[in-house]
C-alpha cells in the first residue's frame, strides 16, 4: 500500500470526523472498499455522495455470487447497475453475454441478480438486448431501459458483429464492456482486449515477442465512437463517482450507448485481490487506459492524470508481466526492458492524443460539471 | 512412448506430430486444454513451420481453416457444444467444399440451460453435415485417432471430426502410448489438395450450383463418405501394423459371443459398459458390447454382422432428438431391417450426468428379461420432473423450469456424485 | 483398485494432487487414471478430484462414490460438503489440519474407521515452511504414502520433480519428505497408545 498511503489520507482528510459511515437515515451503509479510493464518497455531503453510499442502491448483484475474491468484474457490475437503475427509478432490465459474470452470479437455482435478468449466448447479448427493447417499445413500455453487458471477449470478439448492428441501428440499448483483458471464464486465454506482452493461456511468455504480440487488439471505444453513437465513454473501477455519472448521463439519453468499463481481474492477472482498486488507479495515471467521454463520435472530457507514473508501476503489480522483470535468483532472466518501453509509448502516445497531462491541456469543458465534464470533475479531487 | 498425460495433452503431442500447418481455434471448454498445448508448441518453435491464429469467434476458427486448407495448408481446429453450433454455417461448407480440415470435439452439452459437461448431443447436431467423424473410446483412442484422421481426411478430401468425451476424456490423466516424430512421418505423407488456390493455376472454388447440378455434387459428397467407408478399416489395418496396437475401424465387438443382449455405444462410456459386461457374464446374463468408433460414415453392413447373433439390442446414447427418442439408435435400428431384433434406447449421461456401473447393469438386466422399453431415460429423476409438472399446471406463471428443477433437485439431493 | 478423493477448495492444487498422485502411481509400473469433478468454479470453491489406481487398464468412468482413500486439503469443508460420503470401512482419512479428530467434531468418524488409517497433517504449515506458498497438495501426497503405502514415497518425489522444476520441485519434496516422517511418527505414538 505504499504509494497510496498519501492518497488515501487525502481523500480521508477533510472533514474525517463527520459522522463516518453514517447514511441519511443514520443507519450504517455496509462498505465493501474500505481503504480505497471507491467508497472515499461516504465523507461528503449527502449530494455529492455515490449511489453506491446510499441506502437506496439496489445491490442489483447482491451478495453471495461466486466470483474470486478482489473481482473487479463483480465491483464494476454492482457500481455500474445500480447506478442504472437509478437512473432508470428501477424499471430495467439486464442482457448478459456467456462469461465470468453470468456464471458467477447465476449457480442456479441461486442467483445473486435482483433485477431482470437474461443469458442467452456467448456472442450474442447485443442483439438479444436489441430484442428485448424492441419488445418494450411495441408493448408501449418505453419506461423499461435495456442494458446489454459483456465481457472484453463478448464485446470485441465474438459479440462485434452484434454490437456493430446494434450501434449502427443505434438501437435504444446501454452497452457495458466489462474489460479484463482476455477470456477469464475459460481459464484466460487472449481476447482482442488483451494488450501487447500480456501472458496469457494462449500467449506464453516464450518466444521473440513473449505473451500477447504488439500492433494487435481492438480499440473499442474507438470504434464505437466512429459508429458515430450518441454516448461512448471509459471507466474504471477505481473512480466511482466518475463511473456513476457517465452510467446516469448515458441513461439520460436514448439510442445506443457504449460504456467501456475496466476492471481487473486478479486471477487472470496474477494481481493480489487487494490491489484490484489500485491497479485500475494505475492504468489510468501511467496513461495505458484513458479515460474519457464522447458524444457523436467526439470526444467531450477527459479525465486527466492526476499524478502521472511510469507503466512499470502498474505491469510490476501483475505476474502476467512477470516475463518483462528480470529475476533476482541466480541464473534468472534479463527481462525484456525494451518491451516494458514499448508498453511505456503506448502510455506516451494515449497521453498526447488526448492530453491527458495538465501540461499539454487542450480546452476542456468547464470543471463544474456541465456539458460532460464528469471525468474532469472527479479528476480535479472529488474523489 | 508410454506416458502418464492428460487427454488433451495427449492429443496436443500427437496433433503436432502431424505437422499442421495452420491452427485456429477459439477457446471454448473442455477443449482449451488441447489448443493452449499446440499454441505454446508453435510459440516456442517446436512445431514448425506451423501458424497459429487467435480468432474473435469459432466461425472465424472454422473460416479461417476452410481459408488455409482451400490455399492447400494441413488445417487443425478444436471446439466443443456452443462454439461448434456457432460455427455451424462454415462446418457444413467445409465439407460441401470437400476441404480435409481435422477437428477434435471436445463433446460437451448444448445449452440452454447452459452446461459445460460431457454428452454428445454437439456431434448429433451436425450428423448430416458431411463430416466423418470418428468417437474415442479412451484417451490411447483419442491421440491414434487423430493421426489416422489427417490421413482418411486427406485421402478422400473430406472433413474429420474426432470426437471425444469432454472432461470425462479430456481433462483425465492416463496411461497413452505416444508414437515418436519419425513413426507419424511415415504414416502420414505431406498433403497434397485435390483442389487448391495456386496462382500458376486458377481455380475458382464455391461458386454456386443451380438445380440442374446440385444433387449430383451432393450425392458425390455422399459417395466420398462411402469411399471413406472402404478406406477406414484399411487405414486402421495399415495404422496398427505400423505402430503396433489396434485403433480406429468401424466396430469393436466385446463379449458378443454367445450374447442374447448387446449393448451398443460409442465414446468413453464404453468402458463402464465393459466393466459391467463383465461383472453381469460372471453372474450368467449372456450380453455383451459392440463400440462404434465411425459414427459418420454409418458402418451399416459392419453393425449387422456385429449384431446378427443377439436376441436383442440396447443402444446406451448421450443425446436424443427432443419429440422423438434416440439418434443413434435410430441408424442401428435401419442397420437391423429385416433381422426382426428389437432395439431399445437408453439415454444416458446428458449435461455429465455419472453413468453408474449400478444403473447400467439393472438396464441390461431388464433388457435380458425382455423387461425394457423402447425408451429408458436412466437414472432420471421422476419426483423433480412431477414436481415441475404439477407446478406449471398449477400457475400460469412458474419461472424458468431450469431454476424450479434445480431448486428441488438441491433440496433433496447429497451434493456429490 | 485403489480409489482416492481429494477435497478441497479452487487455488489448492487438487487437481494437481490427483495428477501427481496418477503419475506417482505410474512411476512404479501401476495403471492409473486421475480426474477433476469438472466444475466451473472459481477461487475459493469446493472442488473434488479423483485418482484410481490399479495394476491393470482401469476403464470404467464413473466418478469414484465408494473411496478407499479421502484426502481432505481444507477441513473448513466439513459442515459445507458431504466429505465422508461412500468412505470403505476400511478407507484412510488424511486432512490438513493440526488440531485432531475430536476437536475438528469428528469423534464419530473414529469409531468408525480403523485408528491408524485417519491422520491429520499441519499440511498448510509445511507447505508454507518448506514453499513459502501455502499449498497444500504435494506435501498430503507424502502424508498418504506414508498412512496407505498405495505408492511409495519416492515415486511421489519423483512425480513432483516432474511436475515442477528447481526450487519449487526441491521445496516441494522436502514438504513431502516432512509429512511422510510427521506421518510415519505419529502411527508410532498411535501404535503404543492403542497397543490393540
Ligand atoms: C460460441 C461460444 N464459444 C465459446 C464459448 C466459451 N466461452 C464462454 S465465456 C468465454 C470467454 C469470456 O470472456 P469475456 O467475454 O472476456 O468475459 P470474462 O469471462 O473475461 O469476464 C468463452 C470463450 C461459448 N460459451 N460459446
Ligand atoms: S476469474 Fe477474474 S473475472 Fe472471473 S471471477 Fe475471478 S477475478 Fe472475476
Ligand atoms: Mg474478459
């Protein structure tokens, strides 16, 4: 926990003896991410405060599923619903794509999913969303809002097609991606998310380019942007108050949305549960994963990077970069230092072509919220 | 060389030795074990020159396969249940083109409900596809099969599936005899296409055929499924000279000397049956088993001879046709026309049900006793089906039958086996 | 035959247990076939493999009900999975635990079972001692050869230098090596405590 020591206690510091933990209606709200970045918001005054503080929040992904402990998926789904719901007064209904999260929230006759909820196939939620609306439309239920969700391998793989129709259609579906970097339900294996020197089960760390190759993979929320959609944006799990205001600004408009949700996942990664929080933290500050929004095709916010790190700072935290650090022993590894490089341009390019460094600003929208500038807003210290 | 290994290593190991030139496949379980073992195979240079693609979806694997081996590469894929259903458009056109791609199937239920266990309704599903395919017995089984598949495909120009039993085969740890790099060679010459892009000589393959051709190209597919149908006993004749133990052919009969009751089957279930052939002889009941390992092409004429002498047939399978009965019990029944010996289906094992020893010898027994019907469902729990019943004409409104099944199911059952 | 079931929880390494124990078994010429229960699920779930050994093919697949030999990597299994279902009269009974039978809530267990065939190995501890990860697999195949014989330990060692290379292999037979003699020490205490 090192480096986020001074983090932590910034956020905790204002105001730190407000009645903690206190809701509303002065019962305790139960935190799961004490400690972290996510649930910070329980300081604040009752308006600025997450949905996931209130007592109202649906826990649309209750308790009890079976995901691995330190589950980014798990965290971003709960986050990200019932923010929907919210938004939606409750009237909602979920398609899900084959993967982690169908199967760890539904061992039947369990189920930890307290709103409506359909599994159909693997590469096929979009288009299963698209029905479902549709069928809410001809039944004069305009009311009930459709979310369709995946994982990085429903979503950029086998569910593009669908999800291209979808938002060609621009269908009145909200699209979550929920972004692990490979296949985790079958044991990880490479996805189109994975990125470039990743191990996975079917890019080994061996060879001249060990783990998954460079110049390969799908910028999703690009190519959702040039479908010319009216909401795309990126979240990750460690900004909750971020997360939640695209999740509601998306539900505030109609057609086709697109929310690109990173989350870690430490089986897959080789990360420790606890570090599901920081590592998300990470990828956004070192610049690998931005964070922004667009409407139309344009990007309208970015969230800048608050304190920029090297790239290391995140792979190092992961074994499935273990292959690019050399080892210690006697007779271990070199590493691959010009990988770990590469990587860092990728960082460096993201960084430049959306200033995501105060530096090299461009004009943003202005800091008070209005006209998208959610992103920038959590950057600025909210959290 | 005898090794202790997992199924899909196994297959791994040999598949390599076959020096495919493309492998393309999607991850999808139980067959992940088998495509990550090629992959490191290629990624470290051991299997060479060989390309191995990631792809987005099973219909680009099989796509991608059609692509290499129509460009004249020795193509290999894997998958199993959804993924082989999501490439089902391109598994059709595989074979109507005539391209000899190798494909194991890792046989695995179809959802919904979604199910990740063993039985082979995936393979039933693409029976009429035009594929060969050939059902491993044991994980031995599985890798011989697989060399004699490159060869049969290639021969006739036909597509081959080897199916085996996932988890059941695929995931268990075993005793296989793996030939040597040299053996394999020898076996198995380089391809050479019938059909292939080659810019110094054109060719243009899929075009459409109208009504006044189409029949004719299908039946000719046909007719290489009854060329295939001559080459595979010859084939596994020439394999087991060559490597020393029997694999492959169209039957294995066992203990079908003397037998009132044969039991027919095809995959690792086979195994079981045999163990209870054995326990039941030892108490006097005449039955015995005859194995298919060719499911596609049919050996007819190799199941009647096989079946002559018995009194009665049961046909133990892991799929059936909803609104209907039995699959192949259906084939084997056509194979028996005339002979007057009643067949009797028994569905077993659906989703990775257990097949006990236990259940299959009450069967038989009852089968011996002329007690069977024509349709057994074994093991196959009344109460919850009465339960479902009685509840949806109960309420209009009983939820998903998945969710009530398992709810009563776990309130009743222990939570093993 | 010889049928063992290995209990224990998703990260644990059962699956690896039954291999190792199929490719102990093998090393000394025996037949054997080792499987997962074939669930899909994640860390921290109960998950059950099975090991068979014979000394000739062994082709039945049943998933194995009537075990001669339990191993048990994760006692908080108890009130959680039926542990004991089907166990031979005559079975053996390894779990990772230091506590003993009776303390684990168990007493009725011992009466049913011969004495010197149920032992309980700090598994964890050793594992943890030996490998600095506390994986607990390795180090219970020691402890079965030892109680049962089934295979000896030295092809258990063998397997694990198969299996793993350098320092992990070495650590984890010197995990083994330590249940094996934990084991071997506490029949000789069992052995003049119940002299019948
Ligand atoms: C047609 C088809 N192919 C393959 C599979 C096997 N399969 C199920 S989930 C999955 C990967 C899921 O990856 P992703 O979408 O990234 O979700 P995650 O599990 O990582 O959350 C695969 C390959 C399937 N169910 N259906
Ligand atoms: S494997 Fe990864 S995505 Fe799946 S439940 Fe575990 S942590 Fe979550
Ligand atoms: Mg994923």
């Amino acid at each position: 926990m090192t480096d986020d020591a001074p983090a932590i206690a910034r956020a905790v510091g204002t105001g730190a003896r407000t009645t903690p933990g206190d809701s509303p209606v002065g019962q305790p709200v139960k935190f799961y991410q004490v400690g972290s970045f996510a649930a910070g918001n329980r300081l604040l005054d009752e308006a600025h405060r997450s949905v996931q503080s209130t007592l109202g929040r649906t826990n649309s992904l209750t308790s009890g599923h079976r995901a691995c402990q330190g589950c980014g998926e798990a965290l971003g789904a709960r986050y990200a619903l019932d923010a929907a719901m919210r938004a939606a007064q409750g009237r909602m209904a979920v398609v899900n794509a084959t993967g982690c999260l169908e199967v760890f929230s539904t061992p039947y006759p369990e189920t930890s999913w307290q709103i409506p909820w359909l599994h159909s196939l693997f590469g096929n939620a979009p288009a299963v969303a698209t029905g479902v609306a549709a069928a809410y439309r001809a039944k004069g239920r305009d009311d009930v809002r459709v979310v369709g969700q995946a994982g990085d391998g429903g979503t950029v793989d086998i569910g593009f097609g669908c999800l291209s129709g979808m938002f060609e259609r621009n269908d009145d579906v909200l699209f979550i991606c929920y972004d692990n970097e490979a296949y985790m339900n079958t044991g990880v294996q490479r996805s189109g998310a994975t990125p470039p020197g990743a191990r996975t089960a079917t890019t080994e760390a061996i060879g001249r380019e060990p783990g998954n190759p460079f110049g390969q993979g799908k910028d999703m929320p690009r190519l959702a942007m040039a479908h010319q959609i009216p909401y795309v944006a990126t979240a990750t799990v460690a900004e909750l108050h971020d997360l939640e205001a695209k999740v509601e600004k998306a539900m505030s408009l109609r057609g086709a949305r697109y929310i690109h949700l990173f989350v870690p996942c430490p089986l897959g990664w080789g990360s420790a549960p606890h570090d599901t929080i920081r590592l998300a933290r990470l990828v956004k500050e070192c610049g690998l994963f931005p964070v922004f929004e667009a409407e139309h095709g344009e990007v309208t916010s970015v969230s800048k990077i608050r304190r920029q790190v090297p790239v290391e700072d995140y792979l190092r935290l992961q074994t499935r970069y273990r292959h690019l650090f050399g080892s210690s022993e006697p007779g271990g590894s070199e590493g691959r230092p010009d990988i770990v490089e590469r990587i860092q341009r990728i960082a460096d390019a993201n960084i430049r072509r959306l200033g995501l460094l105060d530096e090299t600003l461009d004009e943003g929208p202005p800091p008070d919220g209005s006209g998208g500038g959610l992103s920038d807003r959590a950057a600025a210290g909210v959290l | 060389m005898l090794r202790q290994i997992e199924g899909s290593r196994a297959v791994a190991e040999v598949v390599s030795m076959c020096r495919p030139e493309v492998v393309c496949a999607y991850p999808i379980s139980p067959q992940t074990h088998i495509i990550e073992a090629v992959g490191r195979k290629v990624k470290s240079g051991e299997l060479a020159p060989c390309e191995f693609i990631n792809v987005e979806s099973e219909f680009a694997a099989m796509s991608v396969s059609i692509g290499a081996s129509a460009a004249g590469a020795r193509a290999y894929t894997a998958t199993a249940s959804q993924g082989l259903l999501f490439m089902i458009e391109a598994v059709f056109n595989a074979a109507g083109l005539g391209l000899p791609i190798v494909m194991t199937l890792a046989n695995r239920a179809i959802g919904a409900p979604i199910n990740i266990w063993n039985d082979h309704s995936d393979a039933m599903a693409v029976r009429d596809s035009g594929w060969v395919q050939l059902f491993a017995e044991t994980n031995q089984d599985a890798a011989d099969l697989h060399i004699q598949a490159f060869r049969l495909a290639e021969e006739v120009s036909l597509p081959v599936m080897v199916c085996m039993d996932g988890y059941v085969l695929t995931h268990a740890v075993e005793r296989v005899d793996l030939p040597g790099q040299q053996e394999v060679d020898s076996f198995l010459p380089p391809y050479v296409p019938r059909q292939v892009l080659d810019p110094s000589e054109p060719v243009s393959i899929g075009a459409m055929v109208g009504p006044e051709a189409f029949e004719e190209v299908r039946y000719l597919a046909h007719v290489r499924q009854l060329q295939a149908l001559e080459l595979i006993p010859e084939v596994a004749g020439e394999f087991a000279e060559h490597f020393g133990r029997p694999a492959g052919g169209f039957v294995r009969p066992y203990r079908t000397e003397g037998a009132e009751t044969i039991v027919v089957a095809m995959g690792s279930v086979l195994g079981t049956i045999k163990d209870t052939v054995d326990a039941l002889r030892e108490k006097g009941t005449a039955v015995g088993v005859l194995g298919i390992t060719s499911f596609r092409p049919f050996p007819g004429a190799a199941l009647r001879d096989g079946l002559a002498g018995a009194k009665r047939v049961v046909v133990v399978e892991k799929a059936f046709s909803i609104g209907f009965g039995g699959v192949l019990s259906t084939d084997v029944a056509m194979a028996l026309t005339g002979l007057s010996i009643p067949v009797s289906t028994v569905v077993a094992g659906l989703g990775g049900r257990p097949i006990m020893g236990k259940s299959l010898a009450a069967v038989f027994v009852d089968a011996d006793h002329g007690r069977l019907g024509e349709l057994t469902f074994l093991d196959l729990r009344k109460d919850l089906i009465d339960k479902e019943l009685a509840r949806m004409a109960d309420r209009r409104r009983s939820g998903p039958t998945a969710e009530n099944v398992l709810r009563d199911a776990q309130s009743v059952l222990p939570s093993l086996t | 035959m010889f049928q063992v079931r290995i209990h224990g929880r998703g990260g644990q390494g059962v699956v690896t247990a039954a291999e190792l124990l199929s490719a102990a078994a093998f090393a000394g010429g025996l037949w054997s076939q080792a499987f997962p229960s074939f669930g899909s699920e994640r860390t921290g779930a109960p998950v059950v493999a099975y090991c068979r050994i014979d000394d000739h093919e062994i082709r039945t697949r049943e998933p194995v009900v009537e075990p001669d030999a339990l191993i048990v990597q994760d006692v908080t299994l108890i009130h959680q999975v039926d542990l004991f279902a089907g166990l031979k009269p005559e079975g053996y009974v390894l779990m990772n635990s230091g506590r003993s039978f009776e303390e684990l809530g168990l007493g009725d267990l011992v009466l049913r079972l011969p004495r010197d065939h149920m032992l309980n190995v700090p598994a964890t501890e050793l594992a943890l001692k030996h490998t600095g990860r506390p994986v607990p697999n390795a180090v219970l195949l020691g402890g079965l050869a030892a109680v049962s014989g089934v295979v000896p330990l030295d092809a258990v060692r063998d397997a694990i230098t198969q299996r793993f290379t350098g320092s992990v292999a070495e650590a984890n037979v010197a995990a083994a090596q330590e249940a094996y003699d934990f084991v071997k020490n506490e029949e000789g205490v069992l052995a003049h405590a119940s002299p019948d």
